[in-house]
C-alpha cells in the first residue's frame, strides 16, 4: 500500500491513506508518500518576490537563499549554446531538439507519426503549424507580460492562498532549500478538476481571463491532436490515449512564468532540473532562451532548446512515459537565467487527481511487460511534492525486472 506521511514541514502536510497496485499481480506495495495539506493558508509578502527584489532595490548580488549548491549551477561550458557539438564515444554529434511540421497531417501523414513518434522516443519536440493561431499566442504572452508589469499590491490581489491552489507566487519551496529565480502565476485554462482546492478568476489586467482560457481551450485541443498521433504512431488505435486520459478528466494548468534579468546567473537557477508529472507539456517559451534538456541515455550534456516564433516545445510527462509502457521518455530539464529578463508559458497537459496511471494493457507483451506499477495520479502527485520537484518520481514506480520472471 501507499503509505503517506507527514514530511519534516508540519505546517503543510498532513497524512493520508492511499494504494499502489504492483503492475504484475494487482498486489499493494507500500511507498512512503508525503502530503501537502491544500488547506493550509500561505504567508508571503511581496518583497519576498524575485521581480520586487530586482525593481525595487540596488541589486548586485544573488541573495543567500537563491544561491544553489556547485553541483546544481550552469556549466558554461556545455549551457547556452545553438545546437551544442557533442562528443559521444568518440563520435561527434550536432544535437538538436526535432522540430516536428505537423502541416504534415493533411500532406503526409505517415512520415509526421513517424517523426512524431521518434522525437517522442527521444523526450523533447518543437512543433510549428499546430493551428493555434499566432495571434492568440501573441495575446497570451502579451497578457502575461501585462501582469507581470502591474504593481505590486495589484498582483498580490492575486495571491496563492492554499498550497496547490491557483493564484500569483510560488510553493513548495521547503526551509532551507534554495529557491529558483522566477515569479510565477497559476491558472486552469481548461477543465478546473473537480479535486482543485479552489478556483481563481483574474480580474487584472482587463480581458486576461478570457485571453488565457480561449488561449487554453486552443492548446487543450492541440495536446489532445498530439496524443492521437502519439497512439496511431505506435500502430495502435487513435482513441488508445485517448481512453486513457479522456477529454473529461483531463485539464489544462497553465504556468505563467517570468525569470527577471539576474545579477549572478552562474549562482542561480530559473528552474532546476526535474521532469515533468504530467502526461506531457506544451510550452510557449517566447524569444530569449532558457529552456535546457539532459538525455543521457543519448549524451552527458545540457542541450539548449531555442526559440523558434510561434513554435510549442512539447516534453513527454511521466504520466505518458508509465502510460506508454516505457516507450516514450520523461526526460530532465532545467531553466537558466541570464542578464536579461524571460517570459514563458508552460501548459502541463493533467489527468484528474482520480484517474488511475498505468501501463497501456495494448503496449504490454511478455517480453515488454508491464515497467511500472499503477498509481492514482493524486498520489503520484504527492510523491513528485516529496521528491521536491526537483527530481525525478516516476523511478520509484519501477518494476524490477525480476518481478516479471514467470515463474517456472
């Protein structure tokens, strides 16, 4: 069974009940699982805020607690660059994140699934011609840098209030551990789930709800575009997905995210290197680079993703990585900061807190059996929040090899 317990902050997390189903035989295997108490009301002032330290002082240095550990900072030597050379084994690579034309659906279908489905194998995508308009992206990275340019006790009207809830700030960020160099805001743009702690509608600046969410239900019908390709790629039907994750219990969180320019941005990091828990992501990164991935099944490197106008970088989620019996890949990533200031927004494609994550039955074979175990995505969710983000959840759900022996 899933066992949960309260973490060392008393003051967010409480105990709960829950299950993991060994993905083999159905049996409950326990796994230790913290809980963040979404009732508990967070105290925060608007000079904790990276973009009011950054407008309203004389800013030189990184403060202490924004400062990571020499393991966690940017190696010059392999960050920052255009399509990073690397050298592998003795055999030198040009590595570029693929940029996948999805124009390809009315004019070549079968060579889009297979560049789909092999850019999906590696983790990471850019997609152009996805058919959300170029003027509703436009719109939304306009509203969100609207927000970000109001005051101070205007953006506090909007102020996460609950851990997990929606709202103007930043959570899980535990005593003691440094903090990533970014200001953010949370919204459901698409299908709030039923197990939200609360709603929040945005009231400022004017016309940025109704921008973000005809922004959200143009992306949600992208992310459920994508995963019809993803299952007609493995030669399955198009609806695979689709019944795993239904329109009707998936949602659409969208993270807008502002990095403010960084007086040290070898000390510090915008977002340090996790994966994502969702099925997948689509992220509008607008034009200053940031975003950096590691595959190190395929090189030992951080490779940049740049910008490409009105381009979504798509990253295969955990979610869809457990759902695809281990065929698609989660991979890590991180944000850099630099001297000058960046604005993303990073839409986390979500099963229902209820929705039971596991192995595609059509993708499991007995010499492919099942790699992970099954959990609901709420407790899934809790065991990313234990790993702090910052890592990578998704190997505690793994079956040993061994399990899958049949027995003789």
């Amino acid at each position: 069974m899933v066992r949960m317990q309260a973490a060392d902050d008393k003051s967010t997390v409480v105990t709960k009940s829950g299950s993991c189903a060994s993905a083999k035989n159905g049996e409950e295997e326990e796994v230790v699982v913290a809980m963040v108490d979404e009732s508990v009301v967070l105290d925060r002032k608007p000079e904790d805020m990276v973009q009011y330290m950054v407008e309203n002082g004389d800013l030189t240095l990184v403060p202490s607690d924004f400062i990571k550990p020499a393991q966690q900072r940017v190696n010059s030597s392999s960050s920052g660059q255009k399509g990073i050379n690397v050298v592998d084994g003795g055999v030198k690579h040009d590595v570029q994140i693929p940029v996948i034309d999805m124009a390809l659906l009315e004019d070549d279908k079968p060579k889009l699934l297979a560049d789909v489905i092999r850019a999906s194998e590696w983790g990471f995508l850019q997609v152009v011609n996805h058919g959300v308009p170029d003027a509703l992206m436009d719109a939304a990275m306009d509203m969100t840098k609207r927000f970000f340019a109001l005051p101070p006790t205007e953006k506090e009207e909007f102020k996460i209030r609950k851990v997990g809830g929606l709202g103007y700030g930043r959570y899980f960020e535990k005593p003691g551990a440094t903090k990533d160099w970014v200001d953010r805001v949370f919204s459901c743009t698409y299908n709030i789930d039923v197990g939200e702690p609360y709603d929040l509608k945005y009231t400022k600046p004017p016309g940025f709800q109704e921008v973000i969410d005809t922004y959200g239900i143009a992306v949600h019908e992208l992310a459920r575009k994508i995963l019809a390709l993803l299952s007609e790629g493995l030669g399955q039907r198009a609806d695979l997905f689709d019944k795993k994750f239904p329109r009707e219990a998936t949602t659409l969180r969208s993270i807008l995210n502002y990095y403010p320019a960084c007086p040290q941005p070898e000390l510090a990091m915008g977002a340090s290197e996790h994966t994502d828990g969702s099925i997948f992501t689509i992220l509008q990164q607008g034009d200053v680079s940031g975003l950096e991935v590691l595959n190190e099944a395929a090189f030992s490197t951080w490779v940049p993703v740049p910008p490409i106008p009105h381009a979504f970088v798509v990253n295969i989620g955990d979610c869809l990585q457990i759902a695809s019996n281990d065929r698609f890949k989660s991979l890590i990533h991180r944000a850099v900061v630099g001297p000058v200031d960046r604005t993303t927004i990073a839409n986390f494609f979500l099963p229902w807190r209820k929705t039971l994550v596991q192995p595609a039955a059509q993708l499991c074979t007995e010499s492919k059996p099942p790699a992970f175990r099954s959990m609901r995505y709420e407790d899934y969710f809790f065991l990313i929040v234990q790993n702090e983000i910052n890592s990578t959840a998704i190997e505690r759900l793994r079956v040993d090899p061994a399990e899958n022996k049949t027995e003789t």
